[in-house]
C-alpha cells in the first residue's frame, strides 16, 4: 500500500498518515520476523558451504575411536577407584589392629591375592593375624598408659596469677618452692 494510492482514491492527507501509521504497526512486527528468519537462512547457507568437503565416514570413525578411549577412560577410572577403596580398607584394618607402621606391614601383604578375593575384609583380617603372629613388633601389643596427675587446686595465698601458674607445675613436676 502506498500513499499516492490512498490518495487518488480520494483520501485527504491527515486520513492516509492515519492508515499508514495503522499499516506500519501490523507491519513492523512481520518484517522483523522476516528479517531474522533471512538472517537465519543465510547462517544455514554459510554452515552448509562450510561443510561441504566434510569426510562423513572419517569423522564418524573419529567418533568410534574417541568413544572407545572415553570407554577405556572410565574403566581405568573404576580400576582407580577400586584399588583405592581397597587400600583404604587395608589400611583401616591395619590401624584397627594398631599397627605401627603401614608401608612395613603392607609390603608383608600379599596384596595382589587379597584384591582378588571375594570376600576381602574377612580375608584382609585373616593376613593381619597372620602377620601379628609371625612378626609381633609390627603391631603395638599394650595401649600406652595415660599419666594423670591430680592438681591440688588454686592455693589461696598465692597473690598474682603467675605465682598461682608457677605453682601449679610445681606440683604437677614435684617440686617444691624455693
């Protein structure tokens, strides 16, 4: 639609700005539609003209190989996983058992029979039994006694804090004051 139309067909000025304002306003939306579904189009023709040349079985083999190295990934990934949760459990054995020293007690293991167990904390606590028979000084046999020693409390005529401290470790080391 164009003025000079509106016009001629006998329309004053005031009454074709009115109609093509009107115009303009369902108009506007359709063209910016169209110009994005254009811009659109030229987007998918500048990614066609790119892909052609594109070795499709070359790149669908890509795919093979990178999905069968994502394959041996994740499998090395639970081999780790394993074997960590394994030597955790070995050494929480080892601890529960106070052991003293982990690397010495598991270099005695045979860790690779111990991982191909089924039932591997049973067997875990068999070999360390085994070991606390034949090599004894790897594992603490006593608990270490606590020494507690029983304060007689703040002593009234001590003036200062700091006499009351020296005081205190006085008792607790057995001497007496000077």
């Amino acid at each position: 639609m164009k003025k000079e139309e509106l016009m001629a067909k006998g329309l004053n000025q005031e009454q074709t700005e009115y109609v093509m304002s009107e115009h303009d306003k369902e108009m506007n939306p359709l063209r910016m539609e169209m110009n994005q579904y254009k811009s659109q189009l030229e987007d998918a023709k500048k990614d066609l003209e790119a892909m052609k040349g594109v070795d499709v079985g070359g790149l669908q083999v890509k795919i093979q190989d990178l999905t069968g190295k994502l394959t041996a990934k994740d499998g090395e990934i639970a081999q780790l996983k394993a074997d960590y949760a394994f030597e955790t459990a070995v050494k929480d054995a080892i601890r529960k058992a106070s052991g003293r020293s982990e690397k010495a007690i598991m270099a005695l293991m045979d860790m690779d029979t111990l991982k191909g167990s089924k039932n591997q904390a049973a067997d875990i606590q068999k070999a360390i039994e085994a070991l606390k028979k034949e090599n004894d000084y790897l594992f603490q046999s006593a608990a270490v006694p606590r020494v507690v020693s029983a304060t007689p409390g703040i002593n009234n005529d001590a003036q200062t804090k700091r006499e009351q401290a020296n005081e205190a470790l006085r008792s607790l080391f057995g001497k007496e004051q000077r």
